[in-house]
C-alpha cells in the first residue's frame, strides 16, 4: 500500500541533495546554464522523483525499479559534482560537503533495493 514518501529518509536526504545542488549552481557561469547547471539540476530532481513515482507504483518490483533508476541519477550527479569542481566552478569545501550528501543518498538507496530484492 501506498505511504507518504517524504518520511522516508532516503527521499528526505535525497531531497536535501537537490536543494544542495541548486544552491551550488546559481553561480556557475551563464554559458553552462543550457549545460552543466541544468543536467545537474535535471538528475538531481530525478532522485527523489523517481523514489516517489516507484513508491507510488504500489508494487515492490516497480519500486526497485525506480530505485534503481534514481541511482543512476545520483551517479550522474556525483560525476557532475567532481566535473564542476575540476572546472572551478565549486569550491573543494562545497564540493566535499554535497558528495557526502550524495554518498548518504546512495547508502539509504542501496539498502532500501538491497531490501526489496529480498523480498
């Protein structure tokens, strides 16, 4: 049965993390804004969004389907992250401090598809 997502803590985390990314890309430079600052953006909505659609499915295999999905995102994005800090567009201290973010996605991730595969 269908529950409320945003008590999850893996949405809760992962919802942080996008507030984190959009924060960090309001200064990146006016010709990434087609680029980098918006495929950042884009995967770093897909992770939460796809842990509620996948909830939303009401089935578990569905659901670690999503799952999955929302852990390709988090890949991209961490990639992006490394991608914008190497072009100086964030700072060593930012960048460590939204990668533990990610990497905290990616553990709650990781146990709740660990978790529906035995199932």
């Amino acid at each position: 049965m269908y529950q409320d997502t945003s008590k999850l803590l893996a949405w809760q985390k992962a919802h942080q993390l996008t507030l984190k990314i959009y924060e960090a890309t309001l200064n990146y430079p006016k010709e990434e804004l087609y680029g980098l600052t918006s495929q950042i953006r884009r995967a770093a909505v897909s992770i939460p969004s796809n842990i509620v659609e996948g909830k939303a499915r009401g089935s578990n295999l569905e659901y670690r389907r999503f799952l999955l999905i929302a852990r390709g995102s988090l890949e991209e994005v961490k990639y992006q992250l490394l991608l914008s800090k190497d072009l100086c567009y964030l700072e060593e201290k930012r960048y460590s401090e939204i990668v533990n973010i990610a990497l905290d996605v990616g553990r709650l991730l990781n146990g709740l598809i660990q978790s529906l595969g035995r199932s």
